[in-house]
C-alpha cells in the first residue's frame, strides 16, 4: 500500500450489523484511510447485507451449511476477500469459528470485537456473566484473531461503568455504544500504519508514518 490508497478491507457478519454500520459510516468520511470492499455473510438475512447495499458495498453470502467442513467453509471465504484484494478482515458479529488454515493465512491481518474486557469473559453471554460476577465496569475489546477463540494481542479496549440496576439489555446497549466508537478507531490506527505486533501484544506509534 502507498501513501495514497485506502486500506482495503473485508467484513465477516451473521446478523444485526450495527458493528458493520460503524465501519461504514466511518469509511464514508473522506479523509478516514480505510475503504470497505466487501461484507461477507453466512446468513441470507443477516441485517448487515442491507446495510452494506445501502453503503453501495459488494456483499456475497456463504452459508455453512452449504459446505461439508469448516475448512471447505473458510477457503471459499478467503477465496472471495482474495479475490476483492482485501488487506485486512474485520470480524464484526461473525458468529462462526475459524479454523486454524484460515487465521494461519490472515495472519495479523484478522481483527474481531469482542463485548467484553479481555481476557475477561471470554464467549458468549458475556453481559449476563459480568452481572453475575458484579464487576463495577466492563466494555469491549478489538484484537488480532489467533488460534484460541477471543485471545490475541489486544488492539484496542473501551471501559463502561456498571451501574446499579443494570439489565444484561441495558449493560449491552452501553456496551454497543462504546463498541460503535472502538471499532472505527481501531481500524483507523491500522489503516494508517501505526499497528506493530510485538509477541503477544501491540504497540501503536504515536503519529502516523504515512504523509
Ligand atoms: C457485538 O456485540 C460484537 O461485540 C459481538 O457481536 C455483536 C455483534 O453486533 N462480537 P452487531 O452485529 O455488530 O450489531
């Protein structure tokens, strides 16, 4: 990539896409350094697909049933973003597992949103299990995708406060809305060069090194 071009960008969703919408909005603005070129699916009526048409972004639906394994699932996924040229996946509410050829093959260049503080409450229901386990803030994670499932160097974290009274559907919609903020600016610090991976964690350069 030259000082020029936008970062090419592939999105992996299962539904809503609120996540998805963020990326895009934030792409929409014409000095942000990143372009999304293609959202993926596996769901046919993942809400996300319109959202990207609406955006006038390619979108190509892969459902996993259609395949009689994972690894036949993920090479027709990485077939397609090679295909449309992307530099980078965001996993955005992509409610597969990826298999160990796909993550191998984007290597460093895989990043997922997680609803929580890593490497606290990995998995699922992680609003309900953060209520249950009284922590006073929790939040969202962006990271690089490795072989374990929501571990990997940590790109990016957002807290949110607890409060009192709390609902697993009030904390998430906190949660989402500092979700919608991290995410674009994780993608920003990418997509401007700033991201070096050190082991298992990253360092960000202060200014960009692009003019
Ligand atoms: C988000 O909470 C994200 O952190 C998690 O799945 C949810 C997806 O929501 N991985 P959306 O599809 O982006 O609205």
């Amino acid at each position: 990539m030259n000082g020029t071009e936008r970062l090419r960008v592939g999105v992996l969703i299962s539904g809503r896409g609120s996540n998805l919408q963020a990326l895009l909005d934030a792409c929409a603005e014409a000095d942000f350094p990143a372009e999304i070129v293609l959202v993926i699916s596996n769901k046919a009526d993942a809400q996300g697909l319109a959202r990207a048409e609406s955006a006038g972004v390619a979108t190509k639906v892969v459902p996993h049933l259609d395949y009689a394994s994972r690894e036949a699932f993920d090479a027709v996924v990485t077939a397609a973003f090679e295909a449309a040229e992307v530099d980078l996946i965001c996993m955005a509410g992509f409610l597969r597992l990826v298999t160990q050829g796909f993550v191998n093959r984007w290597r460093d260049r895989l990043i997922n949103i997680h609803p929580a503080l890593l490497p606290a409450f990995k998995g699922l229901d992680t609003h309900e299990r953060a209520l249950a386990a009284g922590v006073t803030e929790h939040g969202c994670t962006v990271h690089f995708v490795r072989h374990e499932m929501d571990d990997g160097p940590i790109l990016g974290q957002a807290a949110v406060p607890v409060l009192p009274g709390d609902t697993p559907d009030s904390l998430a919609a906190r949660v989402l809305e500092a979700e919608h903020k991290l995410y674009p600016q994780c993608l920003r610090l990418i997509a401007e060069g700033r991201v070096k991976i050190r082991g298992d964690s990253v360092a960000i350069a202060e200014s960009s090194p692009r003019p």
